[in-house]
C-alpha cells in the first residue's frame, strides 16, 4: 500500500469518526470529542509521513482547530433545544465536524508531502525532535541551562 493510498484510508476514518463522534448528544462533550479524533489523524499522518506533530503544533495546525471550533460550537448550541434542536445540531454538528476535519487533513497532508520532497526536511524534522528532547531533559533538571545552551546551539549549527 502507497503512502497516499494510506493517506486516503486514514483521512476517511477519521472523517468518519469525527461525524460520528459529533452525533454526541451532550454539548461540549462532542467538540471534544471531535477535536481529539483530529489531532488522531493530525499525529498518524504526521508518523506515517515521518513528521511529529504533536499538541502543541503551531501555524496551520493550530489555525486549522480554531477555525473549525465556531462553526461547531454554535451546531453543538442547538443541541441544547429539546427535540428538533438536539437532531438539528447533531445533523449540523456531524457534516461540519467531518468536512472540517477533511479539509484539516487535505491541509496537514499537503504540507507533510511538500517537506518530504524537500531534500532537508527529515534533517530539520530530527534537529526539531532534538531540541525539543534536551529541553524537556533540561526542565526535569537532568540537563544545565549551560549544557542546554550548548546542545542547542550545536543542534542550530547543524542545520
């Protein structure tokens, strides 16, 4: 099976529990719900392309989540209307949680094929891993802030 063939198979699983998992019918519960099936897929696209993203990921990740919270938090509102506002929302909520989350994965995926391509983007992928690593050695106080500095500084000069 072709990376992307994976790729595919990945994005509509997701794409699918996210619908589903929108279908929630306590409010709140589905947004999270919905947000942790996203950062699912985000992580295994990321490992399957040989990339880590993690929680914290900045730019189009973090733009990505933000974006698609308004529109569900007001489906996930109807929810609170007995009868046609719980199955209105839970409507609403399922489509715009599995586009969002397709159109989450189509951006995430674009970006990860384009740094694989880029001949030094496994490099700058591993001096990231790196620098995150000894500085999470040096909070738990098993690296100096000197050793920190200088383990950081080589890791920069690698690149």
């Amino acid at each position: 099976m072709t990376t992307q063939s994976r790729a595919e198979e990945l994005i509509s699983n997701h794409v699918a529990g996210a619908a589903a998992a929108a279908a929630i019918p306590i409010p709140l519960v589905d947004l999270v719900a919905v947000t942790a099936v996203q950062l699912s897929l985000m992580r295994k696209l990321g490992r399957l392309y040989g990339a880590h993203i993690g929680v914290d990921a900045a730019g189009a990740v973090g733009v990505g989540l933000f974006g698609a919270l308004l529109p569900r938090v007001a489906a996930s509102a109807l929810k609170i209307l007995p009868g046609i506002g719980t199955i209105g929302g839970a409507v609403a909520q399922s489509a715009l949680s599995g586009a969002t989350t397709w159109a989450l994965a189509q951006s995430v995926r674009d970006r990860l094929e384009r740094g694989a391509l880029h001949p030094d983007a496994r490099a700058h992928s591993d001096v990231a891993r790196s620098l995150a690593r000894a500085d999470r050695l040096r909070r738990r106080g098993l690296l100096t802030d000197e050793e920190y500095a200088r383990t950081r500084a080589e890791l920069l000069e690698a690149l």
